[in-house]
C-alpha cells in the first residue's frame, strides 16, 4: 500500500510525464507491488484491506491519465466500445492467481492435493452443491469475508462477481492429475507415448523406459537414443529439465 501512495504522488507531482509513460511505469510497478499474480499461496485480503487496494490502484491511474480525483471509477470498468478504458481492476488480477494455485494443488500425487480434496468437498457439502458450476452460482450470493473461508468457495467468488463461468471437475478420477506417480510412469512405458520436452535450449521428443521402485524418477530416452533421467512431480531446479508430469500436461494440454 505504502508503494503504490508513493508512486500516486509520483504521478501527481510528474505532470510533465506523458500519459504513455505514465501508464507504462505503472504498468511494470505496480504487479509486483500489489504481490496478487504470483506462483506461491495465495493471500486472501481481507475485505476492507482489499477495497482500499483497489482505490489506490483506481487513484494511481487517475493520476497517469491526469483526471480529477473526482472522476467516476466507472470510466475504467466499461468496455472501450461504451467510451470506457476497460484496464484490468485487482478482482480480475487476483482471480487467475486463485485458480492457478488451486490448479497446482491438484496437480501432484502429494499430500497439497489430499488436503484440496478435503478443502473441495467440504465446499460442495456447505452449500449443497453436487459440482463446481453449482458452486460458482451459489458463491454469486456469498459475502467476500463468507467466501474467503473456503479456497474453492472464494475462487468460485471471483469468477461468479466477475461474470464469468468455469467448468472444472478437479478431482475426477479419469484425469492425468488423479493418477499416482508410479501409476502414471508406468501407463507411458506401457503406451509408449512420446513427450514434447525442451532439453538444453532444444524441444526433443522423448520416451520414458523405466520408473523407480518409489515412483520419484524415471529413464527417458530422446529419438536419438541418448538417456536422462527426470523426476516424476514437483519442480527440477537442478537440470533445467521439466519433470514428467509437465511434460505430459503440455504435450497433452486437454487430458491434464
């Protein structure tokens, strides 16, 4: 907060900044100060704490676009088509950083998604919901405080407030991501499917050809029959190699 009241002032006292500057600065400021698009945990504001965020987003933008302070914020939210300038508010900012850190809770044969699962179904059963386009319709009605009490439940918040739907069914057992490490090394040995992966600065082609007895590692040999070997989930920081399941989900974007 104390960021972006600096940069405001900035902004206010700059006037002989074009606007296009002005806007660019914000531009590449502002996302790490507000720390809401991010790849760890999510922070759930509290709601006060989040409208207060929003209007010094709001002021910061009015100072860019050298407005009154008593410009109606409606100007930033409707379409250009409708005369508005349509920029990206911190509820739509915040969203697909909820639902990509919901996304990789459910990724991984690990115990993040045995405790999403839990976090999923206790959501459903609270409201009374059989999915989770039922649940998005019910948290439309749910306070921001009420919503922030459940990780689902608040993701279905944002998307219902935003006016968009989503159709995800996380937990379905035909999916890639349910399947176990050693499970699912064993189904590409099996399939022989082959993995788009980038190895050295170069996309290469490759086939796994065994799996550790723990499911952790596999062998995989490229088309020009050199061998590797990559782990199964998480994140490889060592090889720069991805590991087997990021492979499979960008080779096969739609069964993940």
């Amino acid at each position: 907060m104390d960021g972006i009241t600096e940069l405001a002032c900035f902004l206010r006292k700059n006037r002989h900044l074009s606007i296009e500057d002005s806007l660019r600065l914000i531009e590449c400021t502002l996302p790490p100060l507000r720390v809401l698009a991010f790849s760890g945990p999510v922070i759930i504001w509290p709601e006060k704490e989040f409208k207060q965020l929003t209007a010094a987003f709001v002021r910061c933008n009015k100072e860019a676009w050298q407005m009154s302070p008593n410009t109606s914020t409606a100007l930033f939210t409707f379409p250009k088509d409708q005369g508005g300038l349509q920029i990206k508010m911190p509820r739509a900012i915040i969203c697909p950083a909820v639902w990509g850190h919901l996304t990789r809770c459910c990724q991984f044969d690990d115990r993040t998604r045995q405790l999403a699962e839990i976090t999923y179904k206790d959501a459903l059963e609270k409201h009374g919901c059989l999915d989770m386009e039922v649940l998005q319709f019910e948290a439309e009605f749910l306070t921001w405080d009420q919503a922030s009490q459940n990780s689902f439940v608040f993701a279905c918040h944002l998307t219902s407030t935003l006016g968009i739907r989503l159709s995800w069914d996380p937990f379905n057992p035909d999916w890639i991501a349910s399947a176990a490490n050693i499970d699912l090394a064993q189904a590409m040995i099996t399939t022989q499917h082959l993995v788009h992966i980038q190895y050295k600065n170069e996309w290469k082609w490759a086939q796994t050809m065994e799996v550790s007895a723990e499911g952790k590692l596999v062998t995989t040999r490229f088309e020009g029959g050199d061998t590797f070997t990559m782990k199964t989930e998480g994140q490889d920081t060592t090889t720069g190699c991805p590991t087997l399941r990021e492979a499979i989900q960008r080779t096969f974007p739609t069964l993940v």
